[in-house]
C-alpha cells in the first residue's frame, strides 16, 4: 500500500485509531538490511486517511530508542497499539519491547496528548508480573481497556484490565487459550459479543488463524476454530493477525488487517486487509483479489 505521496506505508504490525473522523495507522518502521531475520527497528510511524483509500504520512510519533530509558539497543518496539482515554485527554500506546533473544518480554508505554504525537515513553512492565510479547489493547464502550498478550512463554495468552489512566493493569485478568501457543491477538466488539483473532506462535511464519467468542472482554472465552475458509485459510492468505479495524458509519463493518511478513527481507513485508463476515457467534474471512468499502451494506 502506498501513502499519498507514493511511498510504500511503513507500518507494519498495524493497528488502526479512529478519532474526530480520522483514522489514525500506527504501525512500527523498518529499514534497512534483514540480517539473520532481524531488521533495524527505528520507530513508530503514524499515517492519517479519513476514507481509508488515502494516507498521509504524518511521520515518526516515537523513536525506537529514548536514552535513559529501557528502550535503548539491544531493545527495540514491537504491535504499538494506540487508545485514547477521555478522562485524561492523553493519547495512549502500548508495545511489546524486547531484544533478538527475546527473552526481555515486556509490555511498555508511552503519551501524546495528540494522535499524532509526539508521545513519551513511560517505561516497561511485566503486566500482572507476567511475560508479555505480542500484544494488542482494546478499548471497550464503558471506558474501560484492556491489554492481550501472549505470555507464560508464549504458552498462554493474559487479558489484563487496565487501570482507569489506561498506564498499567488493575489486577483483573483472565488466562486462556492454556497451553495453546497463539501470538497475534487482534480484538473487537460487535454488539454484545467480543472476538479475539489470533495466530500460532510461529515467528515470520504464517499458520492457520483461529478466533474465539465471549460474552466479556475477560470471558468465558468459547473457541470456534478458523475463521478464514477456502484455498490458503492454512496460512491466513500468507500473513499473521495484526488488528481488526471497524469502519465508522456502517454496522458490523470489520477489517482484519494482518501482516504479510518477508522473513530475509522484512522492509518489503505487505498487509492483508480483508472484510469480516460475522453471523452470531460466527465469523467469516474469505479471499478477494479487490475490494472496496461498499462490500459493508
Ligand atoms: C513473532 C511475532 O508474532 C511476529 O510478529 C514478530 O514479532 C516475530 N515474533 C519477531 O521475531
């Protein structure tokens, strides 16, 4: 996908803020040589469209380093998710910072009281005490938020409710999908049921997504297999869950937006954004070569 200047959008791990009738695309920048999988990771980016079709560039919204902090190399961020608290007028990210071992596996924050920056890095945590790689947040209508990791080793995946400055957990959390190795969690809400999709705990591979229903954000959480069908529903089309967009002004219009990763050239990397169909409980990701908005009735 290309800005409105004609340059490749930089990205990646995507997800999707809609404010004042803007959508805001936060997504972290590579550049650079891929070597052994790792590429130089030197912010987070943010790109504006108010219809979707047209992005602007509104440039680097965080540095991929803040000296004095924790943030500096070998650590790097990773999924910036962006909410905004109406309480505290602050614009608020949230990222997975690790290093190319891995085993750093915390969650981080950072404020902007703009959507478009610039915002400033709060520190990193292990939320609840827990590990915490990918990650996304979701902001649900009674204000209250909530942070999906994969944790316990990549092993089980946390929800944490977040405190009311949506700057750290409350103590509220729920453990699912136990033992089931899933990373890429992308939530939303439509009606009174919340969708959580994810992918397997697969590094730059692509495997089979899955989604899960509940009644809450912090469940029961009921598994309901692949959402995608048809030829390559194996893979998710070739790209892992990122996050689940939803279009202002039409009902139970969703976007899945995933990554369609280049493991020994990871600049070059694509997105996939395909509609959701959902019926009750069910959700439905089909193929197509194009599409436009006027998919959603
Ligand atoms: C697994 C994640 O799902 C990917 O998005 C990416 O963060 C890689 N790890 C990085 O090694």
């Amino acid at each position: 996908m290309l800005d409105d200047a004609g340059k490749p959008i930089n990205a990646h791990w995507g997800s999707i803020l809609r404010y004042h009738g803007v959508y805001y695309w936060f997504g972290g920048i590579m550049e650079g040589k891929t070597i052994n999988q790792h590429v130089p990771l030197p912010g987070v980016s943010c790109y504006s469209s108010r219809d979707l079709y047209h992005w602007k560039n509104e440039g680097i919204v965080m540095p991929g380093e803040i000296a004095g902090t924790d943030l500096v190399l070998p650590r790097y961020p990773e999924r910036e998710k962006v909410i905004y608290n109406r309480r505290t007028r602050k614009f608020v990210m949230w990222m997975h910072v690790d290093t190319t071992e891995y085993h750093y596996a915390r969650a981080a924050v950072a404020v902007s009281d703009s959507p478009t920056g610039p915002y400033h890095y709060l520190g990193s945590m292990r939320p609840n005490g827990s590990e915490c790689r990918d990650m996304t947040v979701f902001q649900d209508k009674d204000g209250k938020a909530y942070l999906i990791f994969s944790s316990e080793g990549n092993a089980t995946t946390h929800i944490a409710q977040l405190t009311d400055d949506y700057l750290k957990p409350n103590g509220a959390m729920a453990r699912l999908f136990i033992d089931q190795w899933r990373e890429g969690p992308a939530v939303f809400r439509y009606g009174k049921r919340y969708f959580l999709i994810n992918s397997k705990c697969a590094g730059w591979a692509f495997s089979a997504a899955r989604f899960a229903v509940a009644p809450s954000m912090l469940g029961p959480w009921k598994e309901l297999g692949n959402p995608t069908v048809g030829a390559g529903s194996d893979k998710t089309f070739d790209s892992q869950s990122s996050d689940v967009l939803q279009v202002a002004g039409k009902r139970g219009a969703f976007i899945f937006l995933g990554d369609r990763w280049k493991p020994d050239d990871l600049v070059d990397s694509r997105y996939i954004w395909l509609p959701i169909s959902i019926q009750g409980d069910k959700l439905e990701i089909q193929w197509r070569d194009h599409w436009d908005l006027s998919v959603f009735k």
